[in-house]
C-alpha cells in the first residue's frame, strides 16, 4: 500500500493538446451545470435534496477518462456530475433534475437517482453506502461471466466508516472481483470533519487488513487523477483485484444545496475555493503551455453558457409524468395484479379527497 505524492506536470509536451481543451471543456460543463442548478433549486424548480459537485470536477473528469465503455459504476447521492462526464446529454438530466418524463429516470429519481443504462451509469443511491455492495456484486457478475471491465464504487469520505463498506471490501478481495472503490475525501461527511469522524483519517488505508491495495491522490488534479484511475483500472482487470483510491478533494459548498456550511470557517472556505479550485488552476496551467488563450476560454465559456440554458429550456419545456402512469417500473418485469392506470387516477382521487 503506497500514497502517492501529488503530481506535478511541469511540461505537457507528452500530452494531447485536444484532449486537455476536452478535459478542460468539461470540467467547466461541470461547473456551470453545479452552479445553475444550485439557481434552479433556490427558484423551486427542483425539490427534495440536491448535492452538488463544486469543487470536484477534476476528479470526476479525471475518473471518466480512464474509464472504458464496458466499465461500469455506482455513485451516491451527489451523482449529477458523473453522469454528465460519463456522455449523458445535460438535457435529460436537468430535465430529470425537474422532474419531468424526459428525465433520465422518467422524473421518478430526481436529484440522488440519476441513471443511464446505455452508458453503464447505474445510478446514484440516497441510502449512504447503499451503492457500495451492489457495486461489488456487479464486479462479481464480470468476473463470474468472464466478461472485461471493471466497476467503480464512488463514495463519500463518511461511507468508509459503515458497517457496508468493510463487508464489500472483504468480499471483492475473498471473490477477487475487479472493483476501484473510489472515495471522494472532501475532508467533511455533511458537517463532521474526516480527522472527527474516523479513528484512521488515511482513508486509503483502510483495506489493509483485507490486503487490498490503497493510494490518495490529488483530486485537484484531473491529469493526477486520470493516471492513476487508468493504472489501478488495468490492475483491478488484469488481476482481478480490488483497489481504493483515496480522492482528496475540497468542497466549495455545505453538504447540500440547503446547507448553510456554519460549520467551517469562512477564511477557510475562501482559502480553499482560492488555492484548490481545479478549474481555474487547469487553465492555468494550459494557459502557460500556450495550449488555449484568452479568446479560446471565452469561446467554450460561451458553448458551456449556451449548452446549460438549452438544457433548463428543455426541462422547462417538458411534460410532468402523467398520473395514470404513477405504477409504472414498479417492477423490472410484468407482475400479476400490478395496479394500472386506472388504480392510479383512483389512488390520486382518494388522496385529494374525492372519493
């Protein structure tokens, strides 16, 4: 078990100057997308809870770029931005964001269940750790079917202190399945600080009485954090092995949209929004590479700009779920005596007292 230093790039001479302006491009698609729909919620156009990615985008894009289209993965509730980095249309996902049928979850998920099939999201989970052994049971079924690919079981920092997470870790190391439990350690579990909250703070160390293979990296760094994922993917593949990546990164917000983040030191968060902001520092860097100018960053601000306010449109424009489908994917497949349309307009009379 190793911790890697952080990584430092002094030249991209080895790098492609295109997949860098990609990475770049989404990261801000990432960004904007986190900062209007925390717009969204304050005008009530999404409801329930909303957690957003601020802060992180580097290591989700980081993450999705090493990631292979057989790979599958799990989130929690803070999923918005994989799903987007993952291929999914922004539409679709403030559209579900919404609660609209258009949704990528049929308006039925919201905010903490976003899920696409076709792209191997399978879905984020409310329940805190709840994705965590679906996740392994997933790798399992690649490595019972002799099938490639591996699976990414994305947690929050607290995750790694339930009872779930050492089950999962035991068993994706006894049946040898090619899971990356992957940590995102924004130093806080809602208000209560990693150091407070768990007796061992190196969270990558925490599978070593499994044997498990552990490293931190700098979520910060979205070309530290594609490396890593890349070469730890293979392994967990070729050796049909378990490994937890300890993403250390910081949260620009509270907890949730509805959190008022009280609990850290206002210097602090300034400090942190200044000094480890992943977006800002990436164009720095490609900026003193002379890889993108002034009037490039301006023209893909203006695309991001444009992609984000066509997808509130589009959620805007879209229907709600209509009543009578209200029993729908109640059940993967047919059931007998599952009620039906008519069972659902009478259950919505009933409830507005109609009946």
């Amino acid at each position: 078990m190793v911790k890697e230093a952080n990584v430092v790039y002094p030249s991209l001479v080895d790098e492609d100057a295109n997949e860098l302006r990609h990475y770049y491009y989404q990261m801000l698609l990432l960004r904007r997308f986190e900062e209007r729909t925390g717009e969204m919620y304050v005008k009530a156009k999404i409801g329930g809870y909303c957690h957003l990615n601020l802060g992180e985008e580097a290591t989700i894009v980081g993450l999705m770029a090493a990631l292979k289209a057989e790979d599958y993965i799990f989130t929690n509730y803070r999923d918005h931005g994989y799903v987007l980095a993952r291929g999914t249309p922004p539409g679709p996902i403030m559209a579900e964001l919404f609660g609209k049928e258009t949704g990528v979850s049929g308006g039925r998920g919201g905010s903490m269940h976003l899920f696409d099939a076709e792209r191997h999201f399978m879905g984020g989970y409310a329940i805190v750790g709840g994705q965590v052994p679906l996740a392994v049971g997933a790798a399992y079924a690649l490595r019972y079917q002799e099938k490639s690919g591996v699976v990414v079981a994305q947690m929050g920092d607290a995750t790694t202190n339930i009872g779930a997470f050492y089950e999962s870790l035991n068993l994706a190391k006894l049946w040898k399945c090619p899971v990356l439990f992957f940590i995102v350690n924004n130093g806080y579990g809602m208000g209560t600080s990693v150091a407070m909250g768990s007796s061992e703070p190196d969270l990558w160390k925490k599978g070593a009485s499994f044997r498990i293979h552990g490293e931190q990296i700098d979520g910060t760094d979205v070309l530290a954090v594609r490396d890593a994922c890349r070469r730890l993917r293979d392994y967990a593949e070729r050796e049909a092995d378990p490994v937890i990546l300890d993403m250390v990164s910081f949260r620009f917000r509270g907890h949730s949209v509805i959190d008022s983040d009280r609990y850290r030191n206002p210097e602090f968060v300034r400090k942190g929004r200044q000094e480890h902001d992943p977006v800002r520092n990436f164009a720095t860097l490609l900026h003193e590479h002379a890889i993108i100018d002034d009037a490039w960053l301006k023209a893909t601000a203006d695309q991001v700009e444009q992609e984000i306010q066509q997808a509130i449109d589009f959620a805007n424009a879209s229907s709600d779920p209509k009543i009578e489908d209200l029993y729908q994917f109640m059940y993967a497949t047919e059931v007998a005596n599952t009620p039906g349309p008519e069972d659902a307009l009478a259950a919505v009379k009933i409830n507005r007292g109609e009946v």
